[in-house]
C-alpha cells in the first residue's frame, strides 16, 4: 500500500471558500439574469451515450472527451457541452410547450484539454436557449441576455466586446469564391483557427480543403473586410445579400436596446462546434488579453438531427474560468466571504441558555449569528466578533438578562444602548421583512 499526499488532478478545481464565494456570485448574477429574460432553469445527467457529441458537435470536442465503456458494456461520454443535451431533453418535450421556449442551466462541463490559463478539464457554463424562433428578433434577444449576465457583474463595454457574424454570410462568400458546400464545414474549421494560428498554417489546412493559395488569399482580404465593405465587394450575391441583411437587422435590434457599444461584426468569428447553421457570436475582453467567455449562435438543425424534431433553436454557453480571471482583473471580485449579523457574547455561562434561545429566534429570523463555541474571556470573544466582522455584538450579563436585556453594539460606530431580548426578536422579524432579501442559492 502506498502512502502519501494524494493531490486532485490536473484541471480540475478545488473551491475553497473564497473561490466559492466567487463561484456563488457569478451563478447568482447568471440566475437574476435568467430570470429577467424569462428563462426557466433545467438541467440533464452529466454522463450521456457518446453518440449524442459524435453525431453533431464536431472533430475538435470529440477528440477532447472523457469517454469510457461502462459495466454494462455502453459507449458513455461526461458532457462537455450542454447544447446536445438542451437539445435532447427540448425535443422530447418541445411538442408541448408553448414556443419560443426560453431554458437556461448552469452545468458543470469536462473536456480532455491541456490546462492552461482561461482552459480547465472542468468548467462551469451559463448555457441560455431559445427554441421555435427563426427571427432576428430572437438572435438579438439572446445576444443582449449575454451581455446582461456580464453587466450584472459589473462588467461594460469597456471590458467586453462581442463579435457577431453569420455562417450564412460566411457560406455565401465560400460560394462566391467557388469553394464548394462539401468543404465548408472543413473551411469554417479552418477559419476558426485564424486568429489563434496565423494566415500560414492555415493555408495549409485550407488547402487540404481543396482552396488554393490564390483563393485563400481572397478569403482572408474577404474577412478582414466591416459588412457595408465585404458587401460593396460582393454584393448582388442574393444569399450574401439575404444573411447581411439579417444580421443588419440583429444589429439595429441591438442599437435600440442601447448595446451598440457592446457589438461588432467581424466575419472571421465562424465558432468551432459544427451544428451553428447562421448568427454567431462570442464574447471577449475588450484588451483581447484572454480567451472567450462565451460563444453561442443559431443551430437550426441540431433538434432534427438528435431528436427528430424540426425546430429552430439558439443561444450561448458562457464559461466561469474566463470571466472569474476577468472579474479579478478589473476588480470586481466581492469581499465579504460571509455576512455575520450578530456577535452573541456570554459574560458568563449562566446566560448560555438565554443566548442560545436568542441565537435561534434570531436565526428563525434570517439574521446571520454567529458565539463562541467554548467559554471564553469576554475580550476574546469581542476579538472572535471583529474577525468575523460582524456588524453588532450582544452582550449578555448576568445582572442585564436578569432584568430581561442586553447590550446591543454597533460595531462600526462603537455605539452602545440596552434593548429588551423581547424587543430585539421582535425589531429582527420587522427588520427581515423590510429587507426581504433576494434569494442568493
Ligand atoms: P464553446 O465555445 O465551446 O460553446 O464554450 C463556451 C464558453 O465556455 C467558452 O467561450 C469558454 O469561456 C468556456 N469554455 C469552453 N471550454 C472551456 C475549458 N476547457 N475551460 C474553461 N472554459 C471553457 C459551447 O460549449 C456551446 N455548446 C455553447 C452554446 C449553447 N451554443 C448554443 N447554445
């Protein structure tokens, strides 16, 4: 038997209570935001029969899976996405829902990467779709639901951007230069890798695809182009023309939501995973100093293909890893680790049982109390009660609870009065009401 530290794996988090509390405000924000689009939650197994990623999703998250046979002899995969699953669940029940069907979820996701700053073996996603909408409309609802679940963080259009483009478009140009509908998928694979590799090594797997250097050349000068340019050049291609007008049409949507700031076209941005049929998009840090954060677009084919059900559907997959390292690098990581209300301090035992009933009334109340644990000097527990940072202790003394008070002190003022136990039970249950705090899960 061997002994020893046994450490986790690579990739794959511990969360400590600080890296939790971070984990809880980014879920609470995705969850507010959920909710104000009108998104309902939902959310699947994270084993799923390998079939449902081999089908659709394409080469580059197939080669990235943790896949194994189980006991019983199945080909399993850990999801490493959730839009196969969304579009699983979706199709078994989409006949009887009421369209556009608005769901989101917040899985945890494995794939098989090398770890690396922004890329994790595990990582969380807020996952939003909608399904049984074909209009622009829709595309610029879910594309401003991605920016919203980033401004609940404080983040603006200072710190983000997000690059919008249309595989339709895309299509039409490849059309356009002759490339044909065959090699597509294999030139959008290429093109995704643009910006991380460079124009070279992608010559090389354009022309695997069939493109020669001449028409690579013309594909590259093509994508670098705004849309009014890269329409000027190929305009009069009614496909080209058609796309371009619909994404027109999602970007004026965004302007009159006020989110101008926020988007730009950029027609290299073509996403990895091979079911997107039109918009995508992804969001980046503005300083273009980190991966993306969250990516998404429109797959109208994806229900078809691994439900049978012929229904248009879109939406996003935004990652925790990126946005964490971006919410600490500007700044905007929360604090306070855990709230403490009150400090319940005992000048001696007798009072135990009197602050133990307090502590519980106060507790019903939704108050957050923390006492020692261990009789203790009355120093030491006023030091226990600034560590813990709680906004007031309250003193119980033998002479006091006799007469059926305590003192009651600000900690932040150093302000101190006497209060009836009575009263400060009851001034609790106002106070909770007043407040009626928002739910933090
Ligand atoms: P994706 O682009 O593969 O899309 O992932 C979306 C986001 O998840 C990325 O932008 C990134 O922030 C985060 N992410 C992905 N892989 C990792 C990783 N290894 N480590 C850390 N973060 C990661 C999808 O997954 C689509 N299913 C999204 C979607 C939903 N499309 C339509 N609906």
């Amino acid at each position: 038997m061997s002994s020893g530290e046994i450490r986790g794996l690579p990739g794959f988090r511990d969360f400590f209570p600080e890296e939790f509390a971070l984990r809880r405000h980014i879920f609470s924000a995705w969850r507010r935001v959920g909710a104000r689009y009108g998104f309902t939650e939902y959310d699947g197994p994270p084993l799923e029969p390998l079939e449902l990623y081999t089908r659709k999703s394409g080469e580059e998250i197939v080669g990235q899976l943790y896949a194994f046979e189980d006991k019983g002899g199945r080909d399993v995969a850990l999801r490493p996405e959730m839009t196969p699953t969304f579009a699983r669940m979706m199709a078994a029940r989409a006949a009887g829902l009421p369209k556009p069907v608005r769901w989101f979820s917040i899985p945890q996701l494995f794939r098989y990467e090398r770890p690396q700053r922004g890329r994790l073996r595990e990582h969380f996603q807020l996952n939003m779709d909608i399904v049984g909408e074909t209009d622009p409309l829709a595309d610029a609802e879910i594309i401003a639901a991605g920016i919203d679940a980033l401004r609940e963080l404080g983040l603006g259009a200072a710190d983000i951007v997000v690059r919008v483009s249309d595989r339709r478009l895309v299509a039409a140009l490849l059309d356009a230069l002759g490339i044909p509908v065959r090699e597509h998928l294999a030139v959008f694979a290429a093109i995704d890798r643009l910006e991380r590799e460079g124009e070279d090594p992608i010559r090389g797997r354009l022309a695997a695809a069939g493109v020669d250097g001449k028409r690579a050349d013309r594909l590259f000068e093509a994508l670098r182009l705004p849309l009014a340019d890269l329409m000027a050049a190929h305009g009069g291609e009614r496909p080209l023309e058609e796309a371009a007008a619909g994404l027109q049409t999602v970007f004026s949507y965004l302007d009159a939501t006020g989110f101008a700031d926020f988007v730009r076209f950029d027609a290299r941005l073509v996403r990895g995973l091979a079911y997107y049929t039109g918009t995508v998009f992804e969001i980046w840090d503005r300083r273009d100093e980190l991966r993306a954060i969250c990516g998404g677009g429109r797959y109208d084919d994806l229900l078809r293909a691994l439900g049978g059900v012929n229904l248009p559907a879109l939406g996003f997959g935004m990652g925790d890893v990126v946005l964490a390292e971006l919410l600490r690098a500007r700044g905007l990581v929360p604090s306070e680790l855990r709230r403490v209300d009150d400090y319940i301090i005992c000048v001696s035992e007798d009072e135990r049982p009197t602050a133990l009933r307090l502590a519980r009334a106060l507790r019903d109340q939704g108050r957050h109390v923390l006492y020692d644990l261990r009789a203790r000097g009355v120093g030491r527990q006023f030091k226990a009660a600034n560590q813990a940072g709680a906004a007031r202790t309250i003193v119980l003394g033998p002479e006091e609870v006799g007469r059926g008070v305590v003192s009651l002190r600000d900690m932040g003022s150093g302000a101190e009065r006497e209060i009836a136990i009575e009263a400060l039970t009851r001034a609790a249950a106002a106070e909770v009401e007043r407040a009626s705090p928002e739910s933090s899960e």
